[in-house]
C-alpha cells in the first residue's frame, strides 16, 4: 500500500520525497526511528493534493516544522511526515507581518527587531517555525505568541482554506485549538507588532541569549523544557528539589544546568529519553502529588 501511495505522491509531483529518512536528524532531540517517506509539498495546492492522497486512503501522517518539541519513539512511523519548509514567504506592511508557517521563528524575531518592531523578543531563543510556535502557543519570558497573533490561515479537515481569529485560535497555557482539533494545518501566520527602538530591541536579545547560555544547556541536543510548569510553580525546581539533576538513562540525562531540560549527551535513543520522562513524572507525583504535563508532543508511542 505505502509503495502505491509514494509513487502517487511523486507522480503528481506533490514536492520532494525522501523515503525511510531517520527522523533523528529532523529532530533536536536527534534521535528517533525512521519514517517510511517524508514529503515537503511545494506550496498550498499540492498539499491539499497530498492531503486528498492520504485521507482516500487512510494513511497517517504528521506535520512536523523544526523538530524542537517532540519525541518520536524508535520505532518506524509507518505513515507520511509532512514538512512545510517551503512554506516560507514574509512580508512586512508598518507593523503588521505576514509570515508562511515554515519560517523560522529565530529568524523572524531578530529580522522584526532590526526593523524596529517589538513584541518578538521572547522568541528569539526558541528553535521552531512559526506554524510549530503557534500550534503549541509558545512563550517565554511571560510572553507567548497568544500576544502578537492577529490571525492564523489553516486548512481544515476537510481541505478548506480558512481564517481564524486569535480569540478563535483558543490559546492558552502552550495550547491552542489547533492541538484539540484533529487536521487542521497552520499555513500561514498574521502578526500584530508595535514599534520599538532596534538599539534597546537588539539589547535585549542579546542579553536573553547570554542568559539562556548561562541557565540552560544548549551544548547538547535537547528540545528545551520537558514539563509544563504547574500553576505558580517552576517544573524545574520541582525536579532538582528532588535531587534528580545528573540522572541518566543510557546516553540521556536531566541536565545539571536546568533540571527540566533532559540531554543526548551522546547515542542516546528516544526510549532513553521517554524511560527519564516517566521516572520524573512518577517521582513528582508521589513526593508533591503533582501530575507534571509533558509539553513535548510524543509521537508513534504505544500509550
């Protein structure tokens, strides 16, 4: 069935194909099984071909952007990743920027400083796309993309291109609609900025740059914080209390620098990573009788 569907796929020239790629080296976590084939669909119209080509036959798939907030098992993912990489046109009008869901979110935050807008500082440590940032409502610094968000385009389930709303996109706490709302792809993103001074813009990236190399450990492949933070909590401190910093599960351990960070320190497999996930939750639990929330999308496991 899968060789009937890849050849369909380049037949139609969806876009470029590799088959059986190692999703470690499309994730920051770098590890991970393979996937039977992997597409980059060359613009909107032959990714809703790609998508007529999966639903007609019930193949699955998903969307991956920079691969900074998942965890694939080591297992085959017996299905089509998608990667929107060509979906990266920019525009910028006075404040307001249209920007293409693959884009990359560092690169959009340092371009909007050199131009004098505001409103992107938070991003410009966090290694995504802008479709990824906005599905999982990312943020830092008491700030998240819920803040400069107008609009977003996605394609619904049912290969309608349509418009949603920042209220409509329903975000919260590193949600959005789009996680509890089955096929519907971010294509494209409205931003809503404000001008600022680029010295002081430009500052303070630069600041929170030597601050993350400071505080967390960006010498190893990671993808950033494991756990959501409990409400007036710091998932992290909640780990290190419990004397967890330097555990290790074959080549990955909960870094000594930022305890909700875990690290390939080297060879590591997903299930390494996946067998510390669930020690620190159980950990958690029974000490403080907290149920910590992976804010990592864990994809092809069992459970």
């Amino acid at each position: 069935m899968m060789e009937k569907i890849i050849n369909e796929i380049m037949e139609k020239r969806i876009g470029d194909v590799l088959i059986n790629p190692l999703l470690s080296k499309y994730t920051t976590y770098k590890v991970g099984g393979n996937a039977r084939v992997l597409v980059y669909p060359k613009d909107v119209d032959k990714l809703i071909e790609l998508m007529e080509i999966l639903n007609l036959n019930k193949i699955k798939y998903f969307v991956l952007g920079n691969g900074s907030n998942v965890l694939f098992s080591d297992n085959t993912y017996d299905g089509v990743i998608i990667k929107l990489d060509k979906f990266d046109d920019i525009e910028f009008q006075d404040n307001i920027v249209r920007v293409g869901a693959g884009y990359s979110l560092v690169k959009l935050s340092q371009e909007a400083a050199k131009l004098g807008l505001a409103g992107l500082e938070f991003a410009s440590g966090i290694p995504g796309t802008v479709g990824g940032a906005t599905f999982m409502n990312a943020g830092a610094y008491n700030s998240d993309m819920k803040s400069v968000i107008k609009s977003v385009k996605v394609l619904t389930p049912d290969l309608k291109i349509i418009t949603l709303t920042n209220s409509e996109m329903q975000f919260g706490y590193r949600d959005s609609f789009l996680q509890h709302n089955k096929g519907y792809i971010c294509l494209e993103v409205i931003l809503k900025l404000w001008h600022g001074d680029k010295d002081i813009l430009a500052e303070v990236i630069k600041d929170r740059k030597l601050k993350r190399k400071r505080t967390q450990p960006l010498e190893y492949p990671s993808a950033g914080s494991v756990f959501r933070n409990p409400d007036g909590m710091y998932a992290g401190k909640l780990i290190e209390d419990l004397g967890l910093k330097g555990y290790q599960v074959g080549g990955a351990k909960i870094s000594e620098k930022h305890a909700n960070f875990i690290i390939n320190v080297g060879n590591a497999t997903a299930s390494d990573i996946r067998e510390i996930i669930d020690v620190i939750r159980e950990k958690v639990l029974e000490e403080y009788n907290i149920k910590l929330r992976v804010e990592q999308r864990l994809v092809n496991w069992d459970d």
